[in-house]
C-alpha cells in the first residue's frame, strides 16, 4: 500500500485548531483539540484526491507530519487565518503554478455547480455569527457573493487590482490573467498586506482553494439537510 506523505501547518489558540496540509494545498481540518484536527486529515486528504483527480487516492496510506505552528489570535475556531507557509515563500515553478492554477480554476466551477443546484438560494438554517470581516454568510447566496467577493481582496493583496465580476469562475479567469500580467511573477514577492498579514502567489493559490472549500462545505452540509443527497450536486466529494 501505497503512502501519501502530508506535511501540515497549524493555527492555533485555547480555542481550536486549524490545519492546512502543505503537501495538498487547500485541504484542512478542524477542532477543539490537536489530535482531533490530526485525526481528520486521513479522510480530508483522500477526499481531496478524489476531487484534484490524483490516483489511487482510496487505497493509499496518509501519514500527516506537522513542519510549522502558528499561535494566533484570529477566531481559528470559525476558520479565521493570516498565517503564511514557509514554503509560500519561495520562487513558484512554472509547472506548479499551472498545477494550483488549474485546481483554483476547476474549484470555482465546482463551487458554481453545487451553488446552481440549490433550489432555494435564500434559505438558511444557520444562526448568525461574526468574524473579522463582518458578519458570516448564512444563505447560499451570501456564501457565493462572499467566496467570489473576497478575489480582489486576495489580489490587491499581491499587488493586483481589479474590480470583481458576478461569476465566480469568470472572475477567477481574469485575476490569473491579471496576475500574468506582471513582471516575474513566478518570482513569489512576499507582499505586506492589511492588518499586518503576509500574502504571496503561492499563499493566494492556496487560499482561494481553500476558501471555495470551506463555504462549499458549508453550503452542502445545509442544503443537504433540507433537500437531500439526490437533488444537491457534490463536486468536492464531500
């Protein structure tokens, strides 16, 4: 059998753990304690194969290994983050760059069709919270402005401007195209960026995989709940 090494990075406070694994980029985990955020990565990662279509993901073995701990004074708990990998700070390959542009391309074309179909765009079930941006989406369409709202805001933070389109895919398009744009940018610049948070490409890469994920996830679970597994779509494998 087959073993999938998978090097995390931790968030941390007295109120939870967030982990990011380094080695899939956009994949985590969540939990009050550290071995219940470890002990989810298994699943997480294997999930995660089976949405970037990396083979033979079911019959492989996941050996996760922490290589960076951040204590923060984000709500990490709600799955607020500033951190910035080691590794995302440093020249980005061509080849990788294509790679993790892809994925961030077909995220945001899985995060529309799962969006699509919900039958109820305004429905929710969830209570209201805040984070440090504001108040939490609750409704699928809050979840999809919010997800596709945040794409300048990682781009301006890079050094990228742009005003942001209705469609999430189309949106993600132009911002790559803008990104391409600049001079060496494979070169990885790590930019200081609002509230004192660190941003590179590769960080951005990340995150915007990432951050389809978490709100699809939210989204699915919920409408899951109201409409049932054979009406909502399950891109991400959830």
């Amino acid at each position: 059998m087959k073993l999938i090494k998978n090097n995390i990075v931790v968030e941390y406070n007295e109120k939870g753990y967030l982990m990011y694994s380094e080695s899939f980029p956009g994949a985590y985990t969540r939990g009050r304690e550290r071995q219940e955020a470890l002990s989810k990565f298994p699943v997480e990662i294997k999930r995660y194969c089976r949405w970037a279509e990396i083979d033979d993901a079911e019959t492989e073995t996941v050996e996760s290994i922490i290589v960076q701990s951040e204590e923060s004074e984000l709500k990490i708990h709600e799955a607020d983050s500033d951190v910035i990998f080691l590794s995302e700070q440093n020249p980005l390959p061509k080849e990788e760059y294509e790679l993790l542009k892809n994925r961030a391309l077909k995220s945001a074309k899985d995060f529309q069709t799962l969006y699509n179909s919900v039958p109820d765009k305004t429905y929710t079930s969830l209570p209201k919270r805040t984070s440090f941006y504001g108040n939490v989406p609750r409704t699928p369409g809050e979840m999809y402005d919010h997800t596709n709202g945040v794409t300048n805001y990682y781009a301006a933070e890079i050094g990228v401007e742009l005003d942001n389109t209705d469609t999430i895919y189309q949106n993600r398009v132009q911002v790559f195209q803008a990104i391409e744009e600049k001079e060496a940018f494979l070169q990885n610049k790590v930019f200081h960026g609002s509230y004192g948070e660190q941003w590179s490409l590769r960080k951005v890469l990340r995150r915007f995989i990432w951050h389809d994920h978490i709100h699809a996830k939210g989204m699915y679970r919920m409408a899951v709940k109201e409409w049932g597994e054979s009406e909502i779509q399950n891109p991400y494998y959830f």
